[in-house]
C-alpha cells in the first residue's frame, strides 16, 4: 500500500467519482474540495494487496476512484469472492454505520486507488446534507437486496475447474440440462449441488432418490462456469473419435427430448444439435456439427418416399413423425447456405383437457356452441395446438356430432368417442386448406378445425362455413384480440373489407390470445388475452370501429374478457412468473409497469 500526494490528477479522479456516486453527488463544489484537500487520504494498492480484513474495526469508509476491488468471504484457503466493487463504489458503509467490525475482506484486483474518509467525517455529511442521507438508504437498501442472494461458491466461479468426470456422472446429463444443476465436489457422503436459477424442495427431493447414499448441499454458481461445464461434458452419450455429429440414430434424441419436457429439437448443418426447453434453446453437450447433408441423412428412414421426392426438388417438405405410442413430432425439413436441417416440434399423444391447462371456464362455453368462429391465436410455440385439442377432446366427449380436422400436418389424433372424427392432412390426404374446406361442405361435419388461416382463401372458406352453420375453429399469428380481427379484415381488398366486418360481426364467438411464460423453478404457464364478442361488439367490428374492443374487453371482464397485462400481473402476484418474463411477453410495458407498482 502506497499513501499518495494530493495532486490535481487525483483530484479530478475524486470528483469524477464523486460525480457518479449518489452519496457523494449532491456536495456542493466548495464541500468537495474540503473533503478531498483536508479529510480524504488516497492509497494505492498493487493486485493481490489487502485493503481490509474480515475483523478489522470499522474505523474509515472507502471510495474507489480508479480500479477494482474484490469482495472475500470465508478464511485462509476457504476463501471466495462474492461480489467485485468498481469505480465511485463504496465499501465500509454499513459497518461505519452499525460500529461493527469488517464482515468481509477487500483484496485489490489489479491496480488500485481508493479515497479513505474517517468514519467521523462521514457521519458529519449523513448529519449535515439530507439529500446525502436519503441517498445513503437507498444504497444500503439495494446492498442488503443483492445480499439477499446466496454468493457463488468458490467451486463455480467462471474460473473454477470443471468437477471430475466420476462426480459429474452422478446425475444424467439430460437432467443437468433441464434443471441447469451440476454436481460438483464429493466429500465423504456429502455432494455440494451447484444451481443456476432456483432449487425448490421437490427437486432436491427428487435429486436425494436419484442419488440415495448422499447428502445435498446446495450452493450458487455462476452461469458462466454451468455453461462451460455443459460445452465439455460429453455425458457417456456420444463417442468422441466418432466422426460427424455423433448422433447415430434420430430416435436417441427424440427420446432424450421428451423425458426432459422440450418441445423443439433444432438439427442444423454446420452447427450442434439444440433443444428448447421452457422456452430457451440450449446447445446438447457432447455433440460435434453436422455435415452438410447428415441431417437429410438421418431423416431419410423415416420419411415418405413423396417427401423425400419433394425435399429433393423444392428445399422444403413438413411432415410427421409417431416415434412410440406416447410420442408424435411435427418436424419441417430445409435447405439453407450451410445444407440441410430440421426442426421436430413434440406434440405429445396425451390430450389434456381445457381443465387440466388452467384454461378459464368460458372456452368451454365456446367448445359448447353449435356454431360459429372461434381463433386460438399467438406467436409460434404459444401452445395454440394444445388448447385446440383439448376444445376438440371436449366436443369429442360430451357430443354426437362429426368432427373434421384440416392440418399440416396432422399434430394430436383424435380417437371418436362420442363424436366420429375425420383428421385431414395438407399434401398428403388434399392439396390445400382451402381445397379441404371447399369439400367439407360435402362431408357433413358440424366442427371443423383448421389447423392455420394462411391465405385469404383460407381466411375467406373458414368464416363462410361457420357462417353456413358449422362451428369452426382455427389459428392466426397475432398477439392481441384487437389485431387479430384487423388482420382479417385487411387480408382482403378495401372494396370487399365491409363484406367481411360484418361476417365476423355475425360469426366470431370470440379470441383466445396466448403466450408461454417462464415459470419459476421450471416449467411454462399460458398467459391469455380473451375477447368475448357480445352485442356491443359486434357492433364495433361492423362499423370498423375496432380500437374501441379493448376498452370494452375491460369493462367486461365479468363476461370472460381478459386483457394480456391483467393477466400477466395476476401470474406475478401467484408467484408463478418474474416481472422480468412479463414484461418480455407484454405489448403495452408502460401500461404492464404502472400495474406492476400498484
């Protein structure tokens, strides 16, 4: 440690951070200057050179004017960093306040300048500048919110060696990835868990049968050093000499895929296979890149003779994919610059009904109605084909009635049970969507399902058949009620846009708009903005008056109308989602964040 002359160089290093210090800022100029000519002492340290120790007396608050110092906990080798401090940080603050000694060593981290104020002369501020005081609240109130956190363990910082490989193999890689968990040191019969996110008790419990004969610590780690665990660790998957990806048979990671709860698996030329799970695509560790045509390769056994005809001539074909009883895929396949690849969306065998989603009672009400248009609408992955199945699965038990689906491809089947069901699929059973619902008007049905309103014939067959009498129901990319009525009405020209107001005003039942949050600890949940059409209404859409629906959908909640952010706020309040993930899915964030503060 060097004491240092009080030059102008530190000087103008003081006021700048005191500039960016919200303590320090509302000094007058002629109060700095007092503080830094006869109260402040400047000292430098070289790295690795202690500024405190755990234990000293808190005898002197500091300021740091130019480097970084590292924050340790714990003693002699057992020693870890939690937090660094940067430049116009404090430290000192809340022990000169308390009178306690140091709870935590101050190492500096390169080279090091700090101001050094005695604990006396800070009290004179907090005492004679209010602004100072309420300033000091706050930093202490947000020091004690990150403190709050549990530190990283000193075994899973981003710098810490990877766990060995007879530790690591404890937990199946699958399940590490799924829960972002790793095991990392043995002791005895003691295993230290790190964790990314959240470790509630049923998955420690579950982790306890996994591994029996050990005790479970839990401790934090830093994302950085999960990730780098993840890149490296092969798990007893894939063998490395192998040449390619590794990956040998299409089946081994579709397998994977479902037993982790993923919805998406993503094989790419030219890069690592991938997974989503709870939304977040993630690199599957122990694999190389594909080679420019080893996905085509992979997937030749499992296609259709046409769509292996079809890929090879167009670049693109959809299909589907019943690997056992409990799975099915929707998987497209594609050419881009670095060759081919796939994308498999899992559509489970299970149906699960409108109850078991959560969904809210009124799109049961609509599953019961004889007739009309209902639109499941939201981004792609929002679970769009999940409510819509469990609304057929409900007309299918409680109905004598003939169901026809339209899709492409074919996702959930249906078995008839009360109802006789007829599924179609695009390409492979008829040409088009809106070949299919031109014929269906020939097929008896009493629902039809379309499985995407894409074009405007499409558009146009699906609310001419709910208008002859049928109940239809089908899906559109839009992410609010009100944008959905506005893109079907400008997918036609302006001279037919009248036309089709008041089809819809005579037709819609109403618009279940969705979208998947994050759940805490795991997990996805529906977030839902519902339009219940009523006389009202269906007035506004026949006068082209549609930027009054949201207002009418608030003061109708009572009838089943649902706004996105009410909706959105409920599930924070439930503890179900973080504000962060809501307002990641909101599409009105100052609306979201004066509800959120209420």
């Amino acid at each position: 440690m060097q004491v240092l002359e009080k030059n102008q160089e530190i000087i103008n290093l003081a006021n700048e951070a005191f500039d960016h210090n919200d303590f320090f800022k509302p000094l007058s100029a002629t109060q700095r200057m007092q503080i830094i000519t006869k109260a402040a002492v400047f000292e430098k340290y070289n790295d690795g050179e202690y500024v405190v120790k755990a234990g000293d007396p808190s005898d002197f608050l500091f300021l740091i004017i130019k480097g970084t110092i590292s924050v340790l906990v714990g003693d002699g080798d057992e020693q870890f960093e939690v937090s660094r401090l940067n430049v116009a940080q404090m430290l000192g603050e809340m022990a000169v306040i308390l009178e306690d000694k140091r709870t935590a060593s101050c190492m500096a981290s390169g080279e090091l300048i700090i101001l050094k104020l005695a604990n006396v002369v800070f009290k004179k501020v907090l005492g004679a500048i209010p602004e100072a005081s309420l300033s000091m609240m706050k930093i202490l109130c947000e020091r004690l919110k990150k403190a709050s956190r549990p530190p990283i363990h000193r075994d899973m910082t981003a710098n810490a060696p990877i766990p060995p490989i007879e530790v690591l193999n404890l937990l199946p890689l699958a399940f590490m990835q799924r829960h972002r968990v790793i095991p990392v040191k043995k002791r005895d019969n003691i295993l230290i868990l790190g964790y990314c996110d959240h470790l509630d008790d049923s998955l420690k419990q579950n982790i306890e049968r996994m591994i029996p004969a050990l005790t479970i610590e839990p401790a934090l780690m830093d994302v950085a050093f999960y990730n780098k665990v993840m890149q490296s660790y092969s798990g007893e998957l894939v063998n490395k000499d192998s040449t390619g990806s590794g990956v040998k048979n299409i089946d081994d990671l579709l397998k994977r895929l479902v037993q982790e709860g993923g919805s998406d698996l993503h094989l790419s030329a030219g890069q690592k296979p991938r997974w989503r799970i709870d939304g977040v695509i993630r690199v599957i560790a122990g694999f190389n890149e594909f080679s420019e045509n080893e996905v085509f390769d992979l997937l030749k056994p499992i296609m259709r003779k046409s769509s292996i005809d079809n890929f090879e001539k167009t670049g693109d074909e959809d299909f589907a994919y019943s690997m056992d009883e409990q799975s099915r895929f929707r998987i497209n396949l594609l050419r881009d610059n670095y060759g081919a690849s796939a994308v498999f969306r899992h559509i489970p065998n299970t149906i699960f009904s409108l109850q078991d989603l959560g969904m809210p009672d009124i799109l049961r009400k609509w599953a019961e109605m004889p007739k009309g248009l209902i639109l499941v609408t939201g981004p792609t992955g929002s679970g769009k084909s999940t409510t819509l199945a469990a609304m057929i699965d409900h007309i299918n038990k409680t109905r004598e009635c003939h169901i026809l689906t339209i899709e492409d491809p074919i996702e959930f089947v249906h078995k008839s049970k009360s109802s006789l069901v007829n599924q179609r699929e695009v390409s492979v059973h008829t040409a088009s969507f809106a070949r299919a619902l031109k014929a269906a008007l020939r097929e008896d049905p009493d629902v039809v399902l379309v499985g995407e309103m894409r074009d405007l014939e499409t558009i146009s067959m699906a609310v001419e058949t709910a208008n002859t009498g049928h109940l239809v129901l089908a899906t559109l990319h839009t992410s609010t009620a009100m944008s959905t009525v506005n893109r079907i009405v400008d997918q036609y020209p302006a001279e037919s846009q009248e036309q089709i107001r008041t089809a819809l005003a005579d037709n819609l039942i109403g618009v279940c708009c969705q979208t998947l949050c994050k759940k805490i600890g795991g997990g996805r949940v529906a977030a839902l903005e519902i339009l219940a059409m009523d006389y009202g209404m269906s007035n506004m859409i026949r006068e082209g008056k549609t930027h009054m629906l949201a207002s009418a959908m608030i003061t109708g909640q009572a009838k089943g109308n649902r706004i996105l952010n009410d909706d959105l706020v409920r599930l924070i309040k439930c503890g179900k989602i973080t504000k962060e993930e809501a307002k990641s899915h909101s599409v009105d964030l100052a609306d979201l964040a004066r509800k959120i503060s209420i």
